[in-house]
C-alpha cells in the first residue's frame, strides 16, 4: 500500500506542475501586446526615381498620373543593367497590391516574372486607346499591354481587375 501513496503523489504533482504552467501562459498571454492588422506601410516618393527611368530606358515609361490620394506608392525602382526593368508599386484603397512593370526583356519571360505565374486568357480589354489582354492563374493577376514592340508593359497585383483596370486607366507613357 505504501508505494501506491507515491504514485499518487507523483501524478497530483504533474496535475499541479500543469496547471501551474497554464497560468502563467494565460498571465504572458494578457501582458504580451496583440496587434493583428497589418503595419501602415509608408508611402515613397517616385518622381526622382521616375525622372532618372525616363531619361535611360530605350521605351516610354508608364506611371500613374490623376490617381486619387488613397494609392499609396510603396516601391519603385529602375534597374537599366537588368533589360531596363521598371517597377513601381502601389496600395490601393482597400489596401490590395498593384503593380506597374515594364521591361525590354523577353516578353513570355517577363509576363511570367512580373504576374508570377499567370497565364493568358482570351479576354481582353480596350482602355482609352490600348488593348491589354487579362491574365490569371497565378500568384497576381494582370493586364498586359498589347503592341509594345521592344518591351512589355504589364499591370498585376492582388486586387481585383476592376482595379487593375483603374490603373492602366491612369498610365500615362513618357
């Protein structure tokens, strides 16, 4: 009979060891701060970077021109050594992701790249004077410009193609 006694004893001490350790998880849990939306991400200023795209790469350079202050410019960049790639990033208002790429590289290749995967469809869209073909499928949608003999302009993210469509709208090529 004694050695059950111990036996009963070694298991409440693990019951109580657990339940020690439960409470001071809940404790950590109230103290430790919870923020579950996303940081504010900051806004970038373009026209330098843009300015510097136009006056060296070998095509017009598209960005947005009349877009409202609610998109937010988050990334842009001009990489001449890499097929004169052009990016410029965008949040739009309801804090999607939109893209503007642009680059004298093969264009499958590229489509590929900027779109992360997408493929063609067989719809596509006239806007203003240009006709855009839609792509789906992978990681962003896009809208890909059509007859752009020595580079690709493409327009992806992960907002819906009504947004999409907004901003090749708001393209202007310089």
């Amino acid at each position: 009979m004694a050695g059950s006694n111990g036996k009963q004893k070694t298991v409440r001490d693990m019951i109580l060891s657990l339940g020690l350790i439960g409470i001071a998880a809940g404790v950590i849990y109230l103290f430790v701060p919870h923020d579950d939306h996303a940081p504010d991400i900051k806004r970038v200023d373009y026209s330098v970077e843009l300015l510097t795209a136009r006056r060296a790469a070998t095509y017009p350079v598209a960005a947005p021109e009349g877009l409202p202050e609610t998109w937010k410019a988050t990334s842009v960049r001009f990489q001449g050594a890499d097929f004169d790639r052009w990016h410029l990033g965008f949040q739009n208002p309801d804090g999607e992701y939109v893209q503007i790429e642009q680059s004298t590289q093969k264009r499958a290749e590229f489509i590929e790249t900027a779109s992360q995967g997408s493929k063609a469809t067989k719809a596509t869209e006239k806007i203003g004077d240009r006709t855009w073909t839609r792509y789906t499928g992978g990681r962003y949608d896009a809208l890909v410009l059509e007859d752009t003999p020595g580079s690709t302009t493409v327009v992806a993210g992960t907002a819906p193609f009504a947004q999409l469509t907004k901003m090749a709208q708001a393209l202007k090529m310089a």
